[in-house]
C-alpha cells in the first residue's frame, strides 16, 4: 500500500501548483476540494442529504449552485458544519478507494482544511504549504475577484498560518521568492523510501 500524505496550506498559499509539480514527477495527487465539488452534483445519496438540509433551491438544471449555497454556509457557522458533515464523510471514502488503488509508492490528498476537519491522523505525513498572508491575500483577492473583507472573512474558517505550520510534518515554503522545486525533490525522495 502507497504511503498517504496530506499536503495542505491556507487559501493562497500555492497548493495547487505544488500538486502540479509533484504530478510532474509521476506522483498521483488526489484533489479533494475538486472531488467534493463533483460528488456533491454526481454522489445521489449526498445530493439528497443537501437537498434535504439547504432545500431543493441549491441544484438547478445546470447543477449545483454554488452560489446560492456558498451565501447559505458562509457567515453561518451552524450551516456550513451541516454541509462539512454531509461531504467529508463522502469525500474521505471516495479518498480510501481512489488510494487503495495506487501503486506509485505515496499519493498525495490534498486538502485545504485537513487540520480542520481533524483528518491529520489520516495520513503518514502531513505537508503545509506556507506563504506569508499578504500575498496570500493579494492571490486570492486577485484569482477569485473579492475585497480584503471577503478574504478575511474566508480566511477566519481556517486555523492561523502559524497553527497549521506547528502541525506540520513538513513546510513548503511557497511565498514567490523561495524555489519551489528543490524543496518538492527532496521531499520525493524522502517519500519514496
């Protein structure tokens, strides 16, 4: 069985291209905020569990609306706990299978609330993707066309820069002047072993 690491890291912080360089190197990256969004549209059993919770308002013809329910979970601590119930159940099984079925000698799941959903004991390693929140702030304002207020109040789901690197088996560091890939090499290596 391929060891499992985690790799995880707040909004911004790059894990995304980090996944990407480690796929560059044959490695198998499952994306679980991307799975999440298909097996909330394509997984019945889940589909009817959100529509029985958030009314049949939140799937129309095109599929989820995202953002009629991202307006219902965001700023409502209680509704967003009721859907992060209903997915990560979903999304840790679908992460099992899809694992169970690799052969290259780790996978990568990346999450980008795995400490939060107290999912860390999961994994073999656990890697936080670190990068200094003012640009982790300028990214995300700039990628998903939000004001400062919106990130902060998005940011305030997740624990602190700080906490998640206390947490951390290992940091990548991707704030824009580090390089990326001799911290990614050395980690390969020492994840193949």
């Amino acid at each position: 069985m391929p060891k499992r690491i985690g790799i995880t890291g707040n909004m911004g912080a790059g894990k995304t291209t980090v996944c990407r360089e480690f796929e560059r190197l044959g490695v198998p990256v499952y994306y679980a905020d991307d799975r999440a969004k298909r097996l909330m549209v394509e997984d019945a059993v889940l589909r009817e569990a959100i529509v029985n919770r958030f009314g049949e308002r939140v799937y129309t013809a095109q599929g989820l609306d995202r953002a009629y329910l991202g307006n219902r979970v965001f700023g409502d601590a209680l509704a967003l706990a009721d859907l992060n119930s209903l997915v990560h159940p979903v999304v840790g099984r679908d992460g099992n299978t899809w694992h169970e079925r690799q052969t290259h000698p780790y996978t990568l799941h990346e999450a980008a609330i795995l400490f939060e959903i107290d999912a860390a004991a999961s994994y073999d390693e656990v890697v936080v993707v670190s990068c200094p929140v003012g640009e982790r702030r300028r990214r995300v304002m700039e990628r998903d066309r939000i004001s400062a207020a919106q990130f902060e109040q998005r940011a305030a789901k997740q624990w602190s820069d700080e906490r998640k690197e206390a947490a951390a088996d290992y940091l990548i560091t991707n704030d824009g002047r580090t390089l990326l890939l001799p911290q990614i090499l050395v980690l390969d290596r020492q994840f193949r072993t």
